[in-house]
C-alpha cells in the first residue's frame, strides 16, 4: 500500500513457505487449488495478537500473511476506509496448520470508543458468567493494534490524521485480528437456515445486552454465515461490527471494573449523550429510532425483522404486488417520517408468501414489532420486544414441519428503472450512519460510516419531489408505479433508462464474502 510502512509484499520464497504451511489447514487446502491462487495478492501486513507469556496476557507485535482476494474493501475517500482480509500468523507452525483470521484495517473516529472494547467487555463477561463464547459462536478479538500510538517501528503520524481533532473528527488507523472468516447472509442454503441465522443473531444480541452492550447496527452485512463448516456440514451464523456498539450504565460500569488501565485512559465515559445519536443501517432501522426515540436493546431486536424482511424481498421467490421492485417500495423513502409511515403501513398488510412456517414465524415477529410500535393516534403504551420472546418464537418455529429442504438464496437482479433528477441510491440498505442527537441532520457524522454511495452534494429536495415522496401518494400510487429513487446528476435531464447496481454488491470485492 502506498505510504504504508506496516505494509510490505512477500517474496516467492515467502509466498511458497507461507503456502506449504497452509496446506495442513484441512479447509483452506481445499479452497485453494494452488499456490497462485493462494499467494498472488498476498501482503505482509503488522498486526498485534493478545497471547499469554509467562502466565500473563500479553499484546505481541507479529507479521499476518494475506490469503487471495481481500474479503472486504470500501473504495470510497470517505467514512473508514474499512479493508478485510484473510491472514494467517507469520510464526504460526501449527502441525494442523495455521489458523485463519479476519483481519479488519479501519480508520476509526477518535470520538467513538475503540470497538475491541466492546469486544472484550462481551468475553468478560461470558467468562465470569460459564458462557462458551465459542461454543456460541461468537466473534473473539485475538488483537487490536491502534498505529497511531507512538513509540513503535514504525511512523505513527502516517496512521492519524492531521485536522478536525478538537471536534473528536481525527482518525486513527487501527487493525483487528477477529475470529471466525465470514460470507455474505445472502448465500443461504434455505430459508431454514436463513431463520437459523437470523435466531443465532438474537442470541448473540441477548448476550451482548446481558453484558451491557448494545449492537445498533444489526443489518445485512453485519450478520455473516461461517466460511468453515461445522462437523454437520452448516455454516453458523455470527453478529460482528460493533463500531456502532454503546455501553448501557451498568455496561460501563462492568468495563471499568474489569478494565481499570484502559478504562482509566479511555475518554469514552459519557454514554448518555451517544446512547441518544441515530444510528444503524438505514433500510434496517427501527421505527422508533427512525421517530427521534433513544436506541434500547429492543430497537436492535426489531431490526432482526426488517432484516429478514429485506431477505425474503430480496433472495426469495415472494408474490408481493412490486415484484422486484417491493424492496425499493418498503425501504427506499426519502425521509425519516416517510420510512416510520411506510413500516407501519407494512405491518398493517398480510405478507406475499407461500404459507408455511417461514410466514407463520414472519407474522408472529410482525405482531411483537407491532406491539412495540402502537398506533400514534390513539397513545397506546408499547409492549416491547424481548429477546426471551423472540427466542422462544424462532425456536417454535424452526422445530415445525413444511421448511423446503433445499431453496436457497435467489440471486437479487436490479431491475431497470427510469430515474429521476434527485434521489437516495438503495446503495444506503448498506450505509451505516450516524448523526448528532443534537442536530437530528444529515451533517459529516453521517458519512462515518463504509459505503460506495456518498452524496456528492447537499441538496433540499423540491416541493414536488416531497410530494412524490409522501406516504401518502406511495400508497396510492403503489399498484402501477416502476419507480425507486436513486441518485443522478443531471439537474434539468430528462428520465432515462438505467441498471441501478444491486445494492451492497459493488462493495464486495470477490465472490469469497465479506466481512468487515
């Protein structure tokens, strides 16, 4: 990488010792077929792992090895610059060969808490409480290496930028070593599996809430399905990127119990005023999140659902009346308002899918969403999600006859559409954003987050692209209209037949999944 100094490429000597010894990994063996397959790109790449030296954890400084095509890569000069990659540990001599790591290379905002907090606050607890963290299927960070940190072999003022410190804007460039590897949610060998996923996700929110941290940012690219099998043949699934993460009061409280050193260091204290910040991913968001209330545990369980709705929109073969277009028609809106209306209007319609069990379990996570979102009008009081509730209803569910045995992920198509002048790409169903409690806009916060999509410019909408926008002209609209906003440039052009680019697809950089 150019201007990297923690970057360096392997000779062929390297290349082929590297390889020989990945060849004693039983999987990895097989999912390369040679070495140039395996070591063509690879890089040297510094990373730090925690290992116990003497009996005491200690943070080593080691070389990792990069495997094939990145997992993950955002081309965008804005938001963290986050890359993925398959590595494997330089000294590393396993008989049974190495081990696979994910390793993640971000640009973090100073203003955001160090996301290996979150990580090892889980853990913690998970050990203090008899919890398998692996036996969940849980992410573990085996190291974080912050290259902004002076005193080390390299230049740490090539690893922070250089203005916008006072406004906590600064980054600073930072390395995960995470495990397990994982593929895209989207290569689902059946709905089953995708309903399994998405109930091991629940469990992994019930677990991190336990420990007093909360996700905030559950969505597609952040649930991923294990790139190694287990012995029956499945590909589990797992809950990472917890960038967005906040410690609840009693989660704060337990990091600096177990964490004294760091928590003594860590200028992350104030939670109150980043528990109230709009966060996530935007078609995935909860309806009171989207309606201006604080982010609780049960906004992240309603997210589970819109996730599985956008699933079953996306990668099955459904009869709703828009066709391929019914995603871009429930998620697509311009505004806050407009997305809470059009969600609440969702869940007041009967779902276009075969009867079975994945729409007997879709109607009954709609009826809890519903519950905790009562109607405006009349000030019901919500009944929140829990995740008990939500355990118990996937578990019903997934133990009923009638799962197809094999009807895997469709592969989603972007229709053509006709687009007008000024609208917003459904590249954002995978743009996390964040934006100030205090200013409630769509200011630099936002673009924090990884995507190809970014606004080239700030612009108001016009009083008749409101309207066409509304709710209440989408429902009137909804029997004949084509039509998906998005995103173009030419002021006074007329419409014009395009391919609008699958959303979230342009960001991953190889068939081999993503994970960031």
């Amino acid at each position: 990488m150019v201007g990297d100094d923690t970057i360096s490429t392997p000779t062929q000597r390297e290349k082929n010792d590297m390889y020989s010894r990945l060849c004693g990994n039983a999987f990895y063996n097989q999912r390369y077929q040679n070495a140039e397959e395996a070591t063509e790109k690879s890089l040297w790449i510094t990373v730090a792992v925690n290992r116990i030296v003497d009996g005491k954890k200690m943070s080593q400084v080691v070389r990792s090895f990069t495997l094939g095509e990145p997992l993950f890569v955002v081309n965008s000069s804005l938001g963290r610059a986050t890359r993925v990659y398959r590595v494997i540990l330089e000294d590393d001599q396993s008989e049974s060969g190495p081990t696979v790591f994910a390793l993640k290379d971000t640009w973090r905002q100073t203003r955001r808490r160090p996301e290996v907090d979150f990580y090892d606050t889980i853990a913690k607890y998970c050990e203090k409480k008899g919890i398998d963290i692996d036996k969940e299927g849980m992410v573990r960070c085996h190291g974080s290496l912050d290259l902004a940190d002076e005193g080390q072999d390299w230049d740490s003022s090539l690893h922070v930028t250089c203005d916008a410190a006072e406004q906590g804007l600064e980054r600073r460039h930072t390395r995960l070593l995470l495990t397990p590897v994982g593929g895209p949610l989207n290569e689902f060998k059946s709905t089953k599996a995708l309903a399994k996923a998405l109930s091991v996700a629940v469990r992994h929110l019930q677990i991190a809430s336990d420990a007093g941290v909360m996700h905030r940012d559950v969505s597609e690219g952040n649930l991923l399905l294990q790139e190694v099998p287990d012995e029956h043949g499945e590909q589990k699934a797992f809950l990472l990127d917890w960038d967005y993460a906040e410690f609840t009061p009693e989660g704060l409280k337990f990091f600096k119990t177990e964490f004294e050193p760091r928590a003594k260091k860590s200028t992350y204290t104030e939670i109150k005023k980043s528990l109230k910040d709009f966060t996530g991913t935007l078609p995935f968001i909860a309806i009171g999140v989207l309606e201006r209330n604080a982010h609780t545990k049960h906004h992240d369980l309603e997210s589970i659902y819109w996730l599985l709705i956008w699933m079953m929109l996306r990668h099955t073969a459904h009869t709703e009346r828009d066709g391929p277009l019914a995603c871009n028609a429930l998620f697509g809106q311009w505004t806050d308002d407009a997305r809470s209306t059009i969600k609440r209007g969702h869940l007041d319609k009967p779902f276009g899918y075969p009867k079975g069990p994945l729409l007997n379990l879709l109607d009954d996570l709609a009826r809890q969403v519903n519950n905790q979102n009562p109607s405006l009008r009349f000030r019901d009081f919500p009944k929140h999600m829990t995740h008990e509730e939500a355990l118990a209803t996937f578990a019903t569910h997934l133990a009923s006859d009638g799962w197809p045995p094999a009807d895997k992920a469709i592969e989603f198509s972007a229709p053509e559409l006709k687009t007008e002048t000024y609208g917003l790409s459904l590249q954002t169903g995978h743009q996390s954003v964040s934006r100030s409690s205090q200013k409630r806009r769509a200011d630099e916060s936002e673009l924090d987050g990884d995507s190809d999509y970014v606004p080239t410019t700030r612009v108001t909408p016009t009083e008749s692209q409101r309207k066409r926008s509304a709710p209440k002209r989408a429902r009137k609209d909804e029997t004949n209209s084509n039509q998906a906003p998005t995103r173009s440039r030419g002021g006074g052009k007329k419409p014009t037949a395009t391919k609008q680019p699958e959303p979230g697809r342009s960001r991953k950089a190889s068939g081999t999944g993503r994970q960031r």
